[in-house]
C-alpha cells in the first residue's frame, strides 16, 4: 500500500473517532488495520501528530463540529472533509509537492525563514534551512534521513555500530564518508556542498557509474540520472547557516529568487532591471533590511503594494 493511501485511511480513521459515536465493532476494525502494515501504524502517528492541525485546516462551522456528537447526515459530512483533506494535502505529501503538508507530517521541520538544529540519537547536528523538512529513520543497519523539502546541514556522528548515514532525496542518496555537507532540494536537482570529509552521490537511475564522490571544499548538484561537474564550494552554499545570503555577481532577479525562500508573499522584480548584478552580503534574518541595502547598493527603489507584494523597480 502507499503512503497516501495509508494515510488517508489514517485520516478516515481519525474523523470516526472525532465524530463521537464510534462502536465496538468500529474500534475492533481499527484495532485490525492499524495491526495489518507497519505503513499504517507510521501513518496514524503521523495523523496523531497533526491532529489539532488538521481541524484547523476545515471551516469553523465544521471544525466546531468534529468533536460533537454527529448525527449519520454529521458523520457524512466529517468524512467528506477527510477525503477533502486527503485529496488535497495527502496526496500531494505523497508526492512531495505542497510544502505546508510536507512541513506538517514531517518528523522535524522549519517555518520559513526560521533556522532549526536538531540532535539526533548517535549526536548527529542537523540545522534545518527555511521551510525545511525531514523523515528520520534509524534502523539496525543504517541511519537514513529523507529530505522532503528545503535544505540541510549535517555534522555527522560516529556511529558505535558502524551504521552508514544515508541523506534520501527525490534525485536519489547522498552517502556520508565521516563529514560535515549540505543538502538543498530545488525543483529539478539536488545541490550538494561538502565542508570536512567527502559525501558519495548515487543518482536514483544512474546505476553504478554515475556514482560520484565530493570530496571537502566542493560541491555538486545531481538529478536521478546523474551528478552534474563538479567544482568549487562557494561562499554562499552554507552561509544561510549563519543568516546571511553571499551574492558573488548574481543576477538582480537570482537574487531576489533567493531572498524570497526567506519572506512570506511575492518577491518580483521589474524586467529593466533583472539583469543587474548584486554582489555583498545580505541579512536574511531581516529581509526587509536587506533589500533596503540593495537598494542603496543599486539605482533602484522598492515598491511595496502590501507586505506581502513587493516590486524592485528602477530607481527615480
């Protein structure tokens, strides 16, 4: 079974007990399901998780219902939100494609714009980046963590088992030689930069040949059929770690694209001015600071519509 599936039947599961008439053949029934598959036990907890989360996701007249006693007309209705909410934030989980539910079910996740570390059992540090997001699995033979959005840092642990640390992704595994490496996951490809000791990457499809190792002071992005040259470790790979964005002549509109995985609402610039070139560091605890610098740095003015709608245009 899928992990949506799983998962909507986690859902499905949750509304009945939230409607308040649940009987005993129904709570033997779960009993059996959630008994059936490991898939299902991880998708209850999962649901268990973000249970006041997902009331919150219906409309108050129907979130203030699901505690109360339900009459069967009630009880058609709450599951038609779980299959609302199923087909419109499971699935999409699923498919590692809506971010706020990634965020949501994920073991750890970030906000945007908040940085996060977390320590893991063997002492491993992992910082999580803006609107980041992570599954931790650590079993008897190895220790994984699946990316499912945004990006890491990792200073990894010696393990007293000699378990090797696996980072899963969309693009494939990126594999830990006793090291301190980021992960980033963009829309097409994963970036890789290595600070101490070496990471194997081994794309999804690629098989045995496309494997490739990156050793400390470079860095690389892969897709699931292959690693893309490797090269130099720029400035700007882990200085989110430290709150600052380093532009080393990036494109006025990069930039911006960058700047804006740390704000709410919409980041534009004008097209006259979107092939201007930035350089400089840039706080991005403060994003509004920063595009006050950039426009000191550059003949342009920053239109704000609302705060959430905010145009670089040229200046004068």
């Amino acid at each position: 079974m899928s992990s949506a599936a799983a998962l909507h039947q986690a859902l499905e599961w949750q509304v009945t007990f939230w409607s308040g008439e649940v009987t005993q053949q129904e709570r033997d029934g779960f009993a059996q399901w959630l008994d059936a598959a490991p898939a299902h036990a991880q998708a209850w907890a999962q649901v268990q998780r973000t249970d006041a989360q997902l009331q919150s996701l219906a409309r108050p007249a129907a979130a203030q219902a699901l505690r109360a006693r339900a009459t069967p007309q009630r009880r058609r209705a709450l599951l038609g939100i779980a299959g609302l909410l199923a087909g419109g934030g499971l699935a999409a989980y699923a498919g590692r494609e809506t971010s706020p539910w990634q965020r949501m079910l994920a073991d750890h996740s970030s906000a945007r714009g908040e940085r996060r570390e977390i320590v893991l059992p063997d002492g491993t540090r992992i910082v999580l980046g803006s609107a980041s997001a992570i599954d931790v699995h650590y079993g008897p033979r190895q220790r994984q963590v699946r990316l499912l959005a945004g990006e890491i840092f990792i200073s990894t642990a010696a393990d007293a088992s000699a378990r090797p640390f696996m980072v899963q992704t969309a693009q494939g595994t990126v594999r830990a030689l006793g090291t301190r490496f980021g992960v980033r996951q963009t829309d097409d490809w994963i970036e890789v930069g290595v600070e101490q000791g070496a990471v194997e990457i081994s794309p999804a499809t690629g098989g045995m040949a496309a494997r490739q190792r990156v050793d400390a002071g470079q860095q690389a992005r892969f897709s699931q059929a292959g690693v893309q040259a490797i090269g130099p470790l720029t400035a700007n790979a882990t200085a989110w770690r430290r709150g600052v964005l380093v532009a080393e002549r990036m494109r006025l509109e990069d930039f911006l694209a960058e700047l804006g995985r740390y704000r709410s609402g919409v980041l534009r610039s004008d097209p006259a001015v979107r092939d201007l070139i930035v350089s400089g560091v840039y706080p991005l605890d403060d994003t509004d600071h920063a595009l006050r610098i950039l426009a000191q740095a550059l003949p342009l003015q920053i239109t704000t519509a609302t705060r959430w709608w905010v145009t670089v245009r040229p200046a004068g």
